[in-house]
C-alpha cells in the first residue's frame, strides 16, 4: 500500500469513530508516516492521535516534525519522559530538538541524562544551530597513521556497530589533530599488512566548526560528501556531519527561498489555529501596507495629470508591474547565485552590467510593443512615447536594484530572501509612477 493510501486510511477510520482501529493502523506506519500523518492534519484531531501512539513511535516521530508542531507537543512532556525520546532518536536530532527548547527546560533534560551523553550534548549546544557545530555529531572514529589495517579491522570487529552514514574514519595524531581520512573502501581492500599511513587521503579538508550550515551543504553537494570531519580552529577532531543533516538543510533552504517572500515562517503549522495565523502573518502584511501608502502618495503629488490625461490611470499598472516582474527575475538569480558562492564582489561588477544592458535591451523591445498599443488605443502617439521611455528607466532602475540589493541587505544583517522582493517592489513601483506620471505632467500640464 502507497504510504498516501495508509494515511487515508487512518484519518477515514478516525472519521468513523473506531479508536482501537485507529490505533491499530498507526502501528504499522513509520516514524517518517506518523509525523506526515500528524503535520496532516487539524490540532484537535492531531492530539486525539499523538495520544493513541505507543511511546516508542511518538518519540521517534517527533525528530520527523516541523519545529512549530513538535513545540506544542514537546510542551506537554516533562523531563523524563524527553529523556526517555532520547533513546528512540538519532543524537544528532534529538540535540536539534533540545536547540529549540527553552533554556530552563533544556537544562532539567540535561540534569537527567548520565554524564557522557549529556557531556556530548553540550559539546554541540555551545554552537550555534546554523553552523558546522551546531549540525555535527560527536560519533566520528579516529585511527592514527602508525596503526595497521588489520589493527583498525580487529578494532571495528570489537565496536560490533558503527555510526550511521559511516563512509571513512578520521586520521588523527596522538594529540587529536586532524591529518587525513580513511575511506571504509580503501580499508577493505588494502593488505592487512599496511600502515594507515600507506593508505590514508591527506588531501580531504576538514570542515571549520564555525562555517554556516549553507556552506557546508555548497560543499558537500559540490564534492559529493555522505560525511565530512568538523575541528576547531586548533585542528582537533569535535565530530563529523553526515548527509542526512545537510540533506535537512538544503530542504530547509529551498522552503526558505519559497515561503519567506511571502513573509511565512519555513516551520509555520498548515494547520495553525485562526489566532495565532493571524499574529504570524499581520506584521509582514503591516510592511507591505506602508510600501502601498508610499506609492499611493507618489500617485498622488500628480492628481491633476490623472485628472486631466485619464488614460494614464489605466496605463499606470503596466509600468509598475513590468518593472516588478523583471527586478524579481534578476533577484531570484542573484540571490541563489549567492547562495551557491557563485556571486562574490570580484564579479559582482560584471553581473551588474550585463543585467543593464538586458533590461535596457528588453525595455526598448517590450516598451515598442506597449507605445504602438497605447497609441492605437487611445490615439495619441505622446502617449505611447511616454510610456515607452517609463517602461525603459523602471526596467533598468529593476535590473540595477535586483543587482545589488542582495549584497547590500546583507550587509546590513538583513536575509535577502525575506526582505528582498519588499523592497524591490516598492522600488519599481515609485520609480515606475514617478517616471511616468512625472513626464506626463511635463508634456500635458
């Protein structure tokens, strides 16, 4: 059965009533299912089925959650029993989750977990949530150079079990400083006789502790990684990170890129109630409203031309929207160009002039096609002259500001993504009202 189909088929038999088979159709779906399931649908009947799962598949469930629906049900367990979700989770997410807790609650989880996990746990809280550290886990296995392969076989044979998404073990001197990795494959294949040494790839470079998380994700799409080792800025091995967390970060990325133009939350609940919808969502809907009453007051210093030369309310629009449509294209690439380290200030210069000349190639194309129809329609070639040389300053003004609002936003700590088409628009739009009312009012008044 499709895993759409058993989701149906749990919510149908919720529909009708039957708790215990209900309960007994949650039992044969996966964590990954369950948390599906959950995210799903509404919050009454989400709760109704939390409490129906067995404790083992609700904890392991929870590290699958968006972070605002796993809150509302971390809010309802006390210490222990998030300890006890400890054991049903990858460590890796279950410190994510602890991330994302309050202070004084992550520290009563510490206090009762035995000495080496919690130590392992605050090793990773000490960085930040977006960074190397904040993504690694502590589960890496180091071999010195001078150690045989059948040596580091005999050791493995002993662990019985190794981490998860293990492809190599970390080379290290007998002060912990990285030296190298030893693929699993070359291990498996080399004469047991050899030193790590003989065998080991010097040439893998570790990843810094403090790198963002975005970086790391670059690196490990553009070398094909499914592990990478993490060290300080002394060169000593912290951990490893796997292409599961950067996996987490790349999705999280492109929700990002998707929801956060339109000022949503990456983790916002589908499902959230009205109230707390509303509060999400009024203040990005406030800042919009400003940019409207700032373009509202640029149309309104030329009343009397709009008065006078009606057409012009009716042509308005074009202008305005031209002039969005073609800045958000050349923002969308910049940004991702950026976000790939494809854009630095060494070419930043020639992306700029080359969006120049395209908008300005595009303006005279697409402000030809809009001056003869304006012209036809309202009979007055004036007209269509006006609207051509508007539509050719907004394009380029959009090209120029799609260019370098990137840069500039980030500079001032402000994320591109979010607060980029915001600006963009209200940008175009008063270049685009101001440049053409202004012409009219020259030529008509």
């Amino acid at each position: 059965m499709e895993p759409q189909e058993k989701l149906h088929e749990v919510i149908q038999s919720f529909g009708a009533g039957t708790l215990d088979e209900t309960r007994f159709l949650l039992e044969s779906l996966s964590p990954q299912e369950v948390a599906n399931l959950l995210t799903s649908t509404p919050p009454k009947v989400r709760w109704v089925l939390w409490e129906l799962l067995d404790e083992e598949s609700a904890y392991q469930a929870l590290q699958y959650l968006s972070d605002d629906i796993r809150a509302s049900f971390l809010e309802s367990m006390d210490p222990a029993e998030l300890v006890a979700a400890l054991e049903e989770m990858e460590f890796d997410d279950f410190v994510d989750i602890l991330q994302q807790m309050p202070t004084t609650l992550t520290q009563e989880v510490l206090a009762g977990m035995d000495a080496n996990d919690r130590a392992r746990v605050e090793a990773i809280l000490s960085y930040p949530e977006d960074s190397a550290g904040g993504l690694m886990n502590t589960d890496a296995i180091t071999v010195q150079p001078r150690h045989s392969v059948e040596l580091v076989l005999r050791y493995l044979r002993l662990r019985k079990e190794l981490p998860d998404a293990m492809d190599a073990l970390i080379v290290v001197n007998t002060q912990g400083e990285y030296l190298g990795i030893l693929p699993l494959t070359r291990l498996l294949t080399s004469d047991p006789s050899v030193t790590v040494r003989e065998i080991m790839d010097s040439d893998a470079v570790p990843i810094p502790v403090g790198m963002p998380d975005t970086d790391v994700a670059r690196i490990f799409t553009e070398q094909d990684l499914v592990s990478a080792p993490v060290v300080d800025d002394r060169g000593q091995v912290l951990g490893r990170i796997t292409i599961d967390d950067v996996v987490d970060v790349i999705l999280e990325d492109a929700d990002e890129a998707m929801l956060a133009p339109a000022g949503l939350d990456t983790d916002e609940d589908t499902f959230a109630p009205i109230l707390k919808t509303v509060r999400s969502r009024s203040l990005w809907l406030g800042i919009n409203l400003l940019t409207a009453f700032l373009a509202s007051a640029v149309i309104n210093v030329f009343e009397d031309t709009i008065a006078k030369v009606v057409a012009l309310a009716v042509l308005m629009p074009i202008v305005a929207s031209m002039g969005g449509v073609a800045g958000s294209q050349v923002l969308v690439l910049v940004i991702r160009g950026m976000a790939l380290g494809q854009i630095s200030r060494s070419n930043l210069n020639y992306l700029l002039n080359r969006e120049i000349a395209v908008a300005a190639l595009n303006g005279l194309i697409l402000a030809g096609v809009v001056a003869f129809a304006a012209a036809l329609a309202f009979q007055d070639l004036v007209l269509g002259a006006i609207i051509a040389v508007a539509m050719v300053v907004n394009l380029v003004v959009a090209g120029i500001s799609g260019s370098i609002l990137p840069s500039l936003l980030r500079r001032l700590d402000i994320d591109p993504a979010i607060a980029g088409g915001v600006v963009l628009t209200t940008i175009t739009d008063v270049t685009g009202f101001f440049v053409f009312l202004g012409l009219a009012t020259l030529v008509y008044l």
